[in-house]
C-alpha cells in the first residue's frame, strides 16, 4: 500500500479510539439509574413525552414483557412503513407524484428498516416520496437504532442486578437512546454535511440542461410495460437525445446522517455515499465513515463503565480490534494490488499506468482505493450496509473481506447495541469453553454462566448462521433466485451469497449485480432480515433476565479474568472459529475460487 494508504487508516483508527471515552461516558450517564446532570438537563422534555404516551416510567419489567413490549413497538412501526408505501401516491410532499410502491417491494422495505438492516432493492430518488423518506424511513433509522441500545442496556442491567425480577423499562431505554444520544448527534452531522452541500429542501427535482447533449439507448416498451420484442426475438432498442438532466433534491442531509450514526446505511439515492449529493467532499466522506463505527465502539466503553469495570469494555473492543484491523489492511491491499486477471496479460503503456495504481473498477476516483477499503470494511464490520463503492467489483479478495465481516454475525463493532450484545453472546459462549478446559463452572462478571445461558448464546450465535447457509441453498435452487444473476459462475454465486449473509446479518449492503427487487428475492429477504433481528434481541434478554435473577458470585482463585489479553485472544478466536467452520465451504465455491480462477487467467 501507499504511505498516503497508511496515513488514512492510521488517521482513521486513531480518531475513531479518541472519541471512545467521552461518548461512553456521556451515555452511561444517560443510562444510570441514578439522576445526573446529562438526564436533568432533558428531564423536562422527557417527563411530557411519558405523560403523552400515558408510560409509567417507574415500571420495572421483567425480561418477557420487555421483549413482547419490544416486539410489538416494531411490528406496529413495520407496518407504518408498509402503509406509507402502498398509500403515498395520495399523501402530501410528493413533488414527483411517485406512485405507490410495490406490495412485494414495500414489505421488504419496512421489514428491512424496522430491523436496522436497510436492504434496498429500489433506487430512493425514483421511487419515495420525500414524505415516505421521513416519515417512514427516517424515522424507524432512529428507532430501530434506539431498538438495539435498548436491549444492550437491560442486558448491563441482568449482570448488574443481584436476584432481582426486572431488567429496565423498555420505553425509558427507547426515549433516552432517541432523545440524549440519536437526535443530538444527528443533528450536528446533519448540519455539517448540508454544509458540504448535501441537500435538504422540500423543493421538487431540478432540470437543468446539459452542456454537451449526448445520446441514450433505451429498450421499447409496449402500454403495458412490456419490452417489446423483434423478429429474431431480441430486445427492441431506439436512441434519444438528451440535452437535459434531473436534479433530485429533498430532505437528504438529515436521513443520511442517522442513516450513518444507527448503522443503518439506507441511502437516500440509489448510489447510496457513492452519490455526490449524500458524500460531496473528503470532509463528509470522513465524517459518515467515522459515524459508522462511533456509537458501536463508545458502547463498549459505556458498558464497561455501567458493570464497575472498564477494563471489560476495553477488552471486547480490543477484541472487535484485533480482527477488524488485519481484515481491514488485508482488503486495502488486495484493492491496491489490483485484478489478478489482469497481472500477466500484455497491457499498453496506458492500461498498465491504471493496474499499477491499483483496482479502480466501481470506485470512485475523488475516494480512491483506502477510503473505499476503508468504508467497506467499516460498513460491514458494523450493520450499516451503507457504501462509497461498488463491492462487486472488489477483486475477489478484497471482496471477502466484507462478506466474512458480516458472517462473523456483526459483532466486530456491529449494529448500535446489536453488535454488542451480539459480541457479548460470543463471550458467554468463550467462558463456557473455558470452564469446560479447566472443569469450572463458567463465571461471567460476577454471574454463573449455565445451561439456560449457554442454550440462549447458542441460539443468537447460530441462527444467523443457519439463516444464510440454508437461504442461499433454496437461492441457487430456486429458478427465480438464479435468475436474477447478472454474473452467471463462481460470481453469480458470490452475489447470491452476498446477498443472504447481508440480509440474515442485518447489514444490508449487496453485490449489485444481482437484481433482487422481486417476490422471490423480496419475500425470501424478509424473511431472512426478520428472524435475524427479533429472535436475537429476545434472547439476549432471555439471558438478560436469568443472570438479574441470580446471586453475584465472589471472584476465587478459580475465575477466569475476562479483562486479560488472554481472554481477548480466547474471545476473538471463538469468533472467527464460529465463522469460518460455518462459511469456509461456501467462500470455497464463491470468492476463493473466483480468486484461483484468477491468477491461472
């Protein structure tokens, strides 16, 4: 790699660690039970939003009414959008008269934002509506986000609490997520991109004409919508002139800023950061890639803070480190290296200056290689999903590193709270592992990790597993899930791949060669996103509820220090172990192979 390579890594890790103690601290201090200056300051605000809604504040709940609480908010919010979508030809702030979105289409929509995940099998500008935007898809950003912290907080509660029923009340975590950590910090983004000249109007779209009109091949449509065929069966094809170009405006800046900040990474424009309109300068590139891992990482920090004990948030951040920093060099360099397939093939003066300056292909040249490694490990490391380049056309190594990234389970950084409590599923399966090597029963801050505990982590470790293996199967056998591969071979099985580890990792990022915006793809997507989030949060308070339930064990001779490099390395390899014993057989067939295939040309 290139020095300048290096510098924008190193600027990139050392930023993103320096923010880690303020902001953890700031939201333990929004989380303590005890009152404190940060919930005084909003306490007004926040007491008329409880009398509004008619919430008992006071209410402890126990870890089953939490969850169905949880649940219920969701699946009411999953419809919201759902309706927004079907119905939005008729309601105001639809300059463009978009017209109502699919039923297929819109269900995968609101079941992706209401998981965090963001899948988005639709271009934004041409097909919601600025209401739709905000109201639908803006606001579950914030939800869904505020979701995933939630369930993080009562899982703290469940280690600090001794024999105790409850674990927190699931609209006092939503509201102090949404009111003290998402608004405020969204809102300062926003106003710094809008800055940088991200939009955020409610003007309609501008026309403005070209200065060098030029010509469009478009395929010939009948009434109906149907491409019209010829003679010899062929596509029919006519040529246009276009001399002018459509502008699309809207209230951008604010939706992509919790867009980035919530891991969610739904782009307002179909290109998504790659789009000059949602990532205009190096500044606003910086900033939207920091946002992606900013409250992931400080939430360790957070949590370390709120069980007595830093040392524990800093060894499972160190822990996310230890594999998201190798994985994030080894995709720069094969990015910086260039397509195997090209190395040895006599290439004129001009192609050869292209290869050396490494793999350009779906990037964008104001970004350059370390920015697009950059954010497509971070983007993948967490569940944002969000891109500033085209995955698909990564080498095929570069391009395993973000879909590894997501198989791991998103739980290198992960999703805001999700990717945490995901993390922390892996450590209560690491102590087990653990006590079953020195014949212990296994201790976890304090708190006996047993059978009920072990089921659970089983379950949230395994179920997105479970999700893209057999996803992907019923994928490549399905006749309309291979037809939507624009890439037939070892690609096209990448893509199908992709594509299911996003959707049961709730990430939400794709390969873009595969078209799946339709029922088989949309209906199978869903069904992949939803499972992979509700099943996860319940039982993580599952374990949330049984360790508040429980006396604190006394630290002994005996208690395996989870504060330790040891339990760093322990922790990190029980992860990758996981990972790769489960997906090594299909980046086989996929990515590696496609890499081998390469380098023979």
């Amino acid at each position: 790699m290139t020095a300048n390579a290096w510098m924008q890594i190193g600027l990139y890790l050392a930023v993103l660690l320096i923010t880690v103690k303020p902001l953890g601290a700031y939201m333990a201090a929004v989380f303590s039970d005890a009152p404190n200056h940060v919930t005084r300051l909003g306490a007004p605000v926040e007491r008329f939003l409880y009398r509004l809604c008619g919430i008992r504040a006071d209410e402890d709940m126990g870890w089953k009414r939490y969850a169905v609480v949880m649940l219920a908010f969701n699946v009411l919010g999953l419809l919201v959008v759902y309706l927004l979508q079907r119905v939005q030809q008729w309601l105001p702030l639809n300059p463009q008269q978009f017209d109502a979105v699919t039923p297929d289409s819109a269900m995968n929509t609101a079941i992706s934002f209401a998981t965090n995940t963001n899948w988005q099998g639709y271009g934004g500008e041409s097909t919601m509506s600025y209401l739709t935007q905000m109201l639908g898809l803006a606001v579950q950003n914030f939800l869904s986000a505020a979701t995933g912290i939630a369930v993080l907080i009562a899982l703290i509660r469940g280690f600090l609490r001794k024999t105790a029923q409850g674990i927190g009340n699931f609209w006092v975590d939503l509201t102090r997520s949404t009111l003290y950590v998402l608004l405020p910090l969204s809102f300062v983004l926003a106003l710094v991109l809008v800055s940088q000249g991200v939009p955020q109007d409610f003007k309609p779209y501008a026309t403005v004409s070209l200065l060098q009109a030029t010509t469009a091949t478009e395929t010939v449509k009948d009434a109906d919508g149907n491409v019209q065929k010829d003679a010899a069966g062929k596509d029919m094809t006519k040529e246009s002139q276009v001399a002018e170009q459509s502008l699309p405006l809207g209230p951008a800046a604010s939706q992509i800023a919790i867009k980035q900040l919530g891991t969610n990474g739904g782009g307002y424009y179909n290109a998504n950061s790659a789009h000059p309109y949602e990532n205009p300068t190096p500044l606003s590139n910086f900033l939207e890639v920091l946002a992606i891992l900013l409250l992931p990482a400080a939430l360790c920090y957070t949590f370390g803070t709120m069980v007595g004990d830093r040392r524990q948030g800093w060894a499972l951040l160190a822990a996310m480190l230890v594999i998201f920093v190798p994985l994030l060099i080894g995709c720069a360099l094969a990015e910086q290296s260039g397509n195997p397939a090209l190395a040895g093939l006599s290439l004129d003066q001009h192609a050869s200056a292209l290869q050396a300056g490494g793999n350009m292909e779906g990037k964008e040249t104001r970004f350059g290689i370390a920015n697009s490694a950059i954010w497509a490990t971070a983007t993948t490391a967490a569940s944002n999903g969000s891109v500033n380049a085209m995955h698909d056309s990564f080498t095929p190594l570069g391009g395993l590193v973000p879909m590894w990234l997501m198989q791991l389970g998103e739980v290198i950084f992960g999703g805001a709270g999700s990717g945490l409590y995901g993390m922390l599923a892996f450590a209560v399966v690491a102590v087990f592992i653990a006590g079953l090597m020195v014949g212990r029963t296994p201790e976890y801050l304090g708190k006996k990790i047993e059978a009920y505990e072990m089921k659970m982590a089983s379950l949230v470790v395994l179920i997105p597993c479970a999700l893209v293996v057999v996803g992907t199967a019923i994928a490549v056998l399905a006749p309309a899930g291979v037809a939507g591969i624009a890439n037939p071979g070892i690609h096209g099985f990448s893509e199908i791949l992709y594509a299911l580890s996003s959707a049961s990792n709730n990430n939400g990022s794709a390969f873009g060669g595969l078209s799946a915006n339709a029922p088989f793809w949309n209906v199978l997507l869903g069904i992949c996103m939803f499972f992979a989030r509700f099943p996860l949060a319940i039982g993580m308070l599952a374990i949330a509820g049984s360790l508040a339930a429980k006396k604190h064990v006394p630290q002994s001779a005996g208690t395996l220090p989870t504060h330790t490099p040891l339990f760093v390395v322990l922790l990190a390899s029980t992860v990758i172990v996981i990972g790769a014993l489960t997906f090594l057989p299909a980046l086989a067939l996929g990515p590696i192979a496609e890499q081998l295939m390469a380098l023979g040309h």
